[in-house]
C-alpha cells in the first residue's frame, strides 16, 4: 500500500504529517510505502529523511496579497510558469509511483500534486487546520474524499465532507520528560513563574520585538523560555546581552529552534504559554493543559489566526491579544494579572485538556489503512 503525502508553507502544514506518518508506521510498518511531494525547501526535506520518508520536490507558487508592483509580477510568474511546471513535475512522479492514496495538509506546496493526482484518479484526502481554509485547500477542497478539520465549526467546506479530529500532535511530544531531559533542555535557577514565549516554528519577530522592550522587567519577575526563531537568534541573543546582566541572564533561555525534547520539556514546565495562535500551536498548548495568551498575526491568510485565536478563548481556555493593543505595559500587566489569578488559570488549565484532541492523528491513520484495506 503506498501512500503519497503533499503539503507545505510552514512547520505548521509538515509536523502533523510526521505525527501521522508514525502513526501509521505503529499500524503497519511492513506493508505501507510513504513518500511526500512538495516545495523546493531543505526544512522539510531534512523532516522527512529524519523519518525515513523519501522526498521528491516540485516547483510550486503561491499568491501573495500585497499592493506591490513587484509581487503582481511574482504572482504572475508563480501561476503562469511555476505552477504549471509543478502540476507537470508531480503527474510524472505520481504516474510512475502509483500512489494508492494521496493525503494533503495543505499549504501552496500541496497545490500541483494534489491536481496532478487529480488528473490520474488517485482518491485524495485533505486535513485542514484552520477555522478559516486558506487559499489552497478552498481550490482543491472538491477533489477530495472526505476534509479531516481541526476545529468543529470549520467555514466554507461541504459539511458532509468534513470529519472533527483535531490537529495531528505528534506523541513523542507528548510523552513526559525524563527528569535528565529536563535539567539537560532547561537549567531553571528559581522558584518564580515560567513563560514560555513561542513564536512557530520561524519565530515572530514582532514578539520578539515586545519581549526586548520589556525583558528587565519580565526576567524580574519570572522566568522565561524564549524560542525566538533560528533567523533571529544571534540578533536576540546580543540583545538580552546589552540589555540585562549576566546573572539576570540566568532566568532567560533563548532557543532559535527547539527539537521534540526540548520543545516537551518547556510545555512541561511552563505556568504560562504566549504564541502565535497557528493550528499546531493551539493543540500542542491544548494537549499540555496549559494557561495562554494568545497574539494572532494579523496578516495572516483569512484572517485565520484570529479566527482560531477566538474560537479557542471562547472556548474558556486562552486569553486573546491583538496586535494593535500589543503595548509592552499593556501584556506585562495581562502577564502579572494572570498569575495572579489562580481561578482562571485552573480554569483555563481545565479547558485547554477538555479542547484537545490527543488522539487525532491515531485516528487519521487507522482512518486511512481501514480505507486502503
């Protein structure tokens, strides 16, 4: 049985195939063939191979929504010349592996694949992790069997094509730390609150910006986790060294990435959580039982970050910050009042375990071999 996964953008659209592709491979490693299909990037090339996947890459385009002359004709080039090549790139592929199954997580990478496989009958399944489809999986929705979604009131798709699993989690992710792993990943130096600071898996740099402004007073204050993002670490990090002294240094740990265990390890000992509010990061929080504060990015593609920022506040598990009210007084005073308040953080704590779905990516995979069988 082979199956062909396509997908990409971000870790956001790459780490729920690997929580799913191990899934499978605890079902049946013997009789199931898996490759992926998707964008010319070394990120997920080095993902996969890590998990033994084989990785062909294809051209791939997306439509960028600003004003500017320069990205008109870069609109122009990805749907005129590059899609197409893709579209080529996988139909050739696809045709000569023969994929029993193609399942997509969406993203521009998964576009030429998913038509391709389109065009040689291959059955398709999408997951969409958003309460707001992007682009890609609003076009290439009706090609699909059946929609896995993120979230229960997921717009815009045929509501007899969806199926509520929730986001892929990765389990290793959610396997307690060895007590080694903790003190390796995180020497902690204190008894105050721990904020764990999160910014995807590319870092954010208009966070990172906010916890600079305030890190004197953050690191009086509490003990902070800080993944800032592998672009941005050596900035980051020269930063809080002109800001703050070397002892006050000792309560602030700075990763530009952070693999599976040291990515646990800060869930675990986090009292607060603050991230962007992608579909991944809200399950994994979720998944943790953790107290958040959540800061949507606003240009986000269908304003779909605010949208899973609210469905998941409404909810009662998180706390909301938009951009625009995003002064550093302003979240340092929404930090200290939440540790303050240790009603709402049992309650949100509460919330959070009742919103996740640690099982959804069990439950995709025996979907799909039940399928294939």
């Amino acid at each position: 049985m082979k199956i062909l996964f396509t997908g990409g953008g971000t870790g956001g659209h790459l780490f729920p195939l690997i929580a799913i592709i191990r899934e499978l491979k605890e079902i049946d490693s013997l009789n199931l063939e898996m490759s992926f299909i998707g964008p010319e990037d070394d990120f997920s090339k080095e993902l996969f191979k890590n998990e033994g996947i084989y990785v062909k890459r294809i051209m791939t385009g997306k439509i960028r929504r600003q004003a500017g002359l320069l990205d008109y004709f870069q609109n122009i080039l990805d749907m005129a010349i590059r899609v197409p090549i893709g579209i080529i790139q996988s139909f050739y592929y696809i045709f000569f592996l023969s994929p029993d199954l193609i399942f997509s997580k969406g993203g521009h990478g998964s576009v030429p694949a998913i038509i391709a496989g389109k065009l040689l009958q291959v059955p398709i399944f999408l997951h969409e992790s958003d309460v707001a489809p992007g682009l890609a999986n609003k076009k290439i929705n009706k090609f699909a069997l059946e929609i896995f979604s993120s979230f229960p009131k997921t717009e815009y798709f045929p509501p007899e094509k969806l199926i509520f699993v929730g986001n892929p989690i990765r389990k290793e992710l959610l396997e307690p730390p060895t007590e080694g792993e903790l003190k390796r990943n995180l020497s902690i130096k204190s008894d105050k609150p721990i904020i764990f600071i999160i910014g995807g898996s590319q870092g954010s740099e208009r966070i990172n910006d906010l916890i600079m402004q305030i890190l004197p007073q953050l690191l009086d204050k509490f003990e902070i986790i800080h993944q800032c993002g592998l672009n941005n670490f050596e900035n980051i990090q020269l930063q809080a060294e002109f800001l703050v002294s070397k002892s006050m240094r000792e309560h602030y740990h700075l990763f530009g990435f952070m693999n599976e265990s040291q990515l646990k390890s800060a869930y675990i000992m986090a009292d607060i959580v603050v991230s962007r509010s992608g579909s991944g990061s809200i399950f994994e929080i979720a998944s943790f039982g953790k107290p958040s504060i959540l800061i949507p990015i606003p240009e986000s593609a269908q304003n779909h970050q605010a949208k899973n920022a609210y469905a998941y506040s409404d909810y009662g598990a998180g706390l909301v910050m938009e951009e625009d009210n995003l002064t550093p007084h302003f979240f340092l005073q929404k930090l200290i009042g939440l540790i303050n308040s240790p009603k709402s953080m049992e309650s949100m704590k509460e919330k959070a375990k009742e919103f996740s779905k640690p099982r959804s990516a069990r439950i995709i995979a025996e979907y799909i071999v039940e399928f294939l069988r």
